[in-house]
C-alpha cells in the first residue's frame, strides 16, 4: 500500500488554468485570445519512476512548484483486489495481467479529470492479445479497469492459474514492482505547434483566432516544461503513432469515434457526398467528441512497442462507472 504522507496531495488543489490566464494577462495578451487559447489548453497527471531522487524524463526539471516526492501509484506486483472479488480474465478464463495500481487520493486534482477522491485504481491489460483482435469490442476482454472504493476490505494473492511467463518477451506474470511519483503537466493539441504548417480548414480558422499561438505556447512551455515520456498519463490529450487520416487529422481513438457518429447520421439523413464538406463535418465531430471522451489513462505496457490506452465518457467517469472505460490499444512502433 502507498505511504500515507500521500493521502493529503490532493486536498491542496492547484488552478493551473487560473495559473495560465494570469500569466498571459501579466505579459500583455489580450483577454479574449487568453480564453480562446486557454480552451484548447489541457492539463495532465505524468506518473513516472524515480531514479536517485528525480523523476526520470524531466531533463529540464520538474514544473516549479512541483516535488519529486508525491507518490501515487506503482507499477508491477499484486493487485489488492476486494475480498471474494476474482481476478480479472478474458473470455477464456485466463486471468489478465496486472498492470498498476494508483491511490486516488493522492493523485493532483485536474480540471476537467474528475477522478474519485480516494479508493484505488486498478489496471489490467493484456495487450499483446488486445492489439491482436483487430477488433475493437472483442479487444476489451483482454482489459479492464477497476475502482476499489476506500475502506473495502482487500487482498493481494496471484491467481492460482496463471502462466510463469506471457508475451512474446517472455516476462513474468507477475512483474517487479516499482513505485510511481506523479508531476502536472500542460498538455496541447499537436497542430497548435508553431511549426506546424499542414492544418485543415477548421484548424486554420481557429489559428486565425490565435495571432500569438506561438508566444502563448511558449509561455506554456515556460511555466510547466515538457518531459519526455510519461509512463502513465491521466488526461490531456490521446497519444498518436504519427498516422494521419483526412489529409490534416492524427488518427486516435477520438477521431474513430467521430467517423462512426457521422456515418451514423449519413444514413439517417441525405448523405455529404463532396469529401472536403465531409472532412469538415467530422472535424466538428471530433470536437465534440473530444468534450465527451477522454483518455483516463494512456500507458507503456512495458515492452516500448505497444501503448495501452483506457477512454471514457466524462460523464460516466464523473458517476465511477469504470466498467464502461474502453480499451484502444495500439502499435507504437
């Protein structure tokens, strides 16, 4: 179980969106393009292992403000799992691998991430056998999120039948543990790069709304600095492999869902037969579907080949309904 000094990190919230606007006003942006900005602005929980007392992947240090020290989770070993609840299996009864575990009450408070604010979080994913499916409704056997609500009466024992090793890489079932420590991080939309040149037609509208992206995403920069990989990621925005889909859109979970909700509506209605009209409808899609889903958790399985991801409905995630959590995972590389 994690230490109790970390029980308390969340009761301090931080307004990191109060901390942005405050910021762009001091340096002279204008209100209305600081909340327009501050619109497609998302903040994430990074959980990360530590390596003689820094949390690896922040070669620019942490966010000031922010410690090294705030334990939430960690990654490998036995789940603590109700008692009489029985392990998480696929359809076959083989029971999934455990992934990690997270105390919700010492996870940072985010807006717009209303995770619970105590009990644990459990993962289990088989991702190998997930990414296999091909299949998105018959990949969620092989994965599963579980929330433990505080002062539930649990145990940790491995299941009786389950495999010494699994996977190609032949690891052990049950992993080595190791704890991990989390930072708050800014998270933005790709194609607000200021490199970023190849944007769609609704991309270049909202850019035009944006004459200092490049300044305000510097600021960003500035007042929380970008690591490099986050072993796990709460909120933000979907990891992409770097495939685009419609010309100008990086292909993620979001946009899958938004070319099924459209194509639902074109065979309830007269269908968009001009596919630069189309592109624009699904783009608008995607935004909405973007403030319906979220990627509650976004992960390295442990083998840097594979990433694993849970999305789920704000609402649902709001109300702790994890069983309607979806898993995506992908093929990283």
């Amino acid at each position: 179980m994690l230490a109790a000094r970390s029980v308390s990190a969340n009761m301090c919230a931080v307004d990191y969106y109060e901390s942005f606007h405050r910021a762009a006003i001091e340096e002279g942006f204008g209100e209305d393009e600081t909340a327009k900005f501050a619109g497609l602005l998302r903040f994430a929980i990074w959980a990360n292992e530590r390596h003689d007392g820094q949390i690896v992947a922040h070669p620019r240090g942490l966010p000031p403000g922010q410690s090294a020290d705030l334990l939430v989770g960690r990654v490998g070993g036995l789940p603590h799992l109700p008692v009489g609840m029985p392990w998480p299996t696929d359809a076959d009864d083989n029971p999934l691998p455990f992934v990690a575990s997270f105390d919700c009450a010492a996870l940072p408070r985010v807006d717009g991430l209303p995770l619970p604010p105590d009990g644990s979080l459990l993962v289990f994913l088989h991702h190998e056998y997930a990414y296999d499916t091909f299949d998105h409704d018959e990949e969620q056997q092989y994965a599963r999120i579980i929330h433990v609500p505080v002062g539930t009466d649990t145990v940790a024992q491995a299941p009786a039948n389950h495999p010494a090793q699994l996977f190609v890489s032949s690891r052990e079932f049950i992993g080595p543990e190791q704890d991990l420590f989390a930072v708050v991080h800014a998270d933005l939309p790709e194609w607000l790069d200021p490199d970023e040149t190849n944007l769609s037609p609704l991309q270049e509208q909202l850019a035009r709304d944006l004459p200092h992206r490049r300044e305000l995403c510097a600021l960003v920069d500035r007042l929380w600095p970008a690591g490099t990989v986050a072993t796990f990621q709460f909120g933000g925005y979907s990891w992409n492999t770097g495939g685009i889909s419609r010309d100008h859109l990086y292909d993620e979970p979001e946009l899958t869902i938004a070319e099924e909700n459209f194509q639902a509506r074109q065979q309830a209605s007269d269908p968009v037969t001009d596919r630069e009209q189309e592109n624009v409808l699904v783009e608008q899609e995607l935004q909405r579907v973007r403030q319906e889903w979220i990627p509650l958790v976004q992960f390295d399985p442990g083998d840097e080949v594979y990433s694993g991801r849970f999305l789920i409905r704000v609402d649902d995630l709001t109300a702790r309904r994890f069983d309607r959590a979806t898993s995506w995972t992908v093929f990283a590389s």
